[in-house]
C-alpha cells in the first residue's frame, strides 16, 4: 500500500492571500476615519500687498481715478464676532454718505459696492477700518470690495498706530 | 486506520502578511502622531467667515503662518512671538519673496480687534512681501 507522505494545499494558499488586502483595507478604512475626525477645512482668502514703496500717487503714471471710495468700519456695541451679525448692532460701515448697521449690513454694503463697481471699476476702494473693530468684521467688509470686483482695494492705515508705509493691495 | 501526512506547499512561499501588517501599522502611527503633534500647535481660533474664498491653497516654497488668538497673541509654529521676532523672520525671508515665493498666512480669529492684526500686514509690506492670505472659512 503506497502511503501519501504529503499533499498539496492549493485551497488553504488561495484563502490565505486575502488577508493582507483584508488587513491593509481595514487599516486604511480606520485612518481615514480617525483622521477625518475633528478637521475643519480652511479656506484662503488672498491678498496682494503692495511693497511699501508705493505709497506715493504721484509717482503712479496712470490715469489717476475721479474720486476715491471710502469704506469706513466703525466699531458697535454690539456683537464682536463679525461672522454673522447676530445679536446687537454690531459695528457700523460707512460708504459715501451712506450707513450701514443692523445683521444684514454686509448684505447691503456688498449690493452697494456692486453697484458702484458696475458704475466705475477703476474707483479705488479705501477700507479704512478701526483699531477696535473685530477682524472677522474686518474681512466681511474687504470680501465685499473683492467680490465687487474693483480694480484695486487698498487698507488705509494709521501713522500714529504704525510706523511705517501704509500697505495696498492690488488683486 | 489514517496515517498523519505533512502538509506540503507548492514550490517556496513567503509569508509576508506580518511584514505588511507591521510595516502599515507603522506608517499610520507616524502618520496619526504627526498629525496629533501638528494638531498640538495650532491654535484653537475662530476663523472669519467670509463668501469669496479660495479653496485651492497655492503652492509657494516658504511659508509663515501666523496665529493671532483672541488674547491677541501671536503665534508662531507653536511657540508666542513678538512683532519684532515677526518682523526678524520677515527681513530673513525678504530674499525670496522678492521672487514671488514666500507667503504669510494669518490665521486670526474673528473676535480679535484689528488693530492686532493691522502691524503684520504693515511688516509684510515694509519687508516687501506682496503675497499674504487670511485663513478663513466659508459661509
């Protein structure tokens, strides 16, 4: 009688290579999982400084605009988060002559300030902003001028605060 | 009666399934840890909400992120700073923003008054660097 001394384990092999990609799907299944917890997403908003050696408009060869449009952030008693204007007053905007308070005031500068831009784009757009005013109020008020789509918005800045040039930007 | 017979595989095989196990459990260590340490030193702040943003982050070879929190401290890679040692780091990298390849990016929160964030952006111009961006988030 012949004995088998060994035979082939073809089914168990076939079985066995699974698992690494069992393993490795899994793995990656808890990373991303574990690294998708807890983030929140930035975004940017960019601007464009114009080096300090511009500050000078006579030096600009180019036709010199009619008039300039100054946007002035005022702080408010209200709300401090400048996000989205909820409870309070919060701070006031002032452009040519016009006021801006209450939630929906960066609904109302952004409407205004594309009107204006639809009229003369090449308006330069002077946010001059108060020291006290929250930054996100800040931002609200500089995303409205670049969603107008200006030619050129610049940040007015105070001498006395600042030693230095007063920074532009250009987008 | 059945005799015991010795498994035997075909040709030589080489199990590599621990070495991948280990090798990616190793992977997403360093990579969870990396991510637990850099989570460390940001700072926890209140980003702007703001419409018109970009979600695509440009790519530039050297960049400083700045994090100014609601006590208007300045943060640099973890550590608080002072304008002047902002103002340092800038005059360093003044070289390479020359050639459009160095951005700061202030991550501000939205409670911080301006007057707080107005210095570095004079600091930027004075150190002629033209590219900055304020981390925020949108609508």
């Amino acid at each position: 009688m012949k004995i088998p001394t060994a035979h082939y384990d073809r089914q168990r092999d076939d079985s066995q290579a699974m698992t690494p990609l069992i393993d490795v799907v899994f793995l990656l299944l808890i990373f991303f999982v574990c690294a998708s917890t807890d983030q929140v997403r930035e975004s940017l908003l960019p601007t464009e400084l114009a080096a300090g050696s511009i500050e000078s408009p006579a030096t600009n060869p180019g036709p010199r605009p009619l008039g300039e449009a100054w946007v002035r952030v005022r702080a408010g008693d209200g709300d401090g988060d400048g996000g989205g204007g909820r409870g309070g007053t919060g701070p006031r905007i002032e452009v040519e002559g016009r006021s801006f308070t209450g939630p929906n005031r960066h609904q109302l500068l952004s409407e205004f300030l594309k009107t204006l831009a639809t009229a003369a784009p090449e308006l330069p757009v002077i946010l001059d902003i108060d020291p006290e005013v929250p930054l996100g109020e800040a931002l609200a008020a500089y995303d409205a001028a670049r969603a107008a789509d200006f030619d050129a918005i610049h940040f007015a800045v105070d001498p006395a605060t600042t030693s230095g040039a007063p920074p532009a930007t250009a987008p | 009666m059945r005799i015991p017979t010795r498994v035997r595989r075909l040709g030589i095989s080489l199990d590599l399934t621990p070495l991948i196990d280990i090798v990616f459990l190793l992977v997403i260590f360093f990579l969870v840890a990396s991510h637990a340490a850099r989570s460390e030193s940001t700072e926890p702040v209140q980003l702007p909400l703001v419409g018109e943003v970009q979600h695509e982050q440009p790519s530039v070879p050297g960049r400083l992120v700045v994090t100014v929190t609601a006590d208007q401290a300045l943060h640099v890679g973890g550590r608080i700073v002072t304008l002047e040692q902002i103002t340092s780091l800038l005059a360093e990298a003044s070289a390479a923003a020359n050639s459009g390849g160095y951005e700061v990016r202030i991550r501000g929160d939205r409670r911080v008054p301006f007057r707080a964030v107005e210095p570095l952006m004079v600091a930027c111009a004075q150190a002629g660097i033209t590219r900055i961006g304020y981390a925020v988030l949108p609508h």
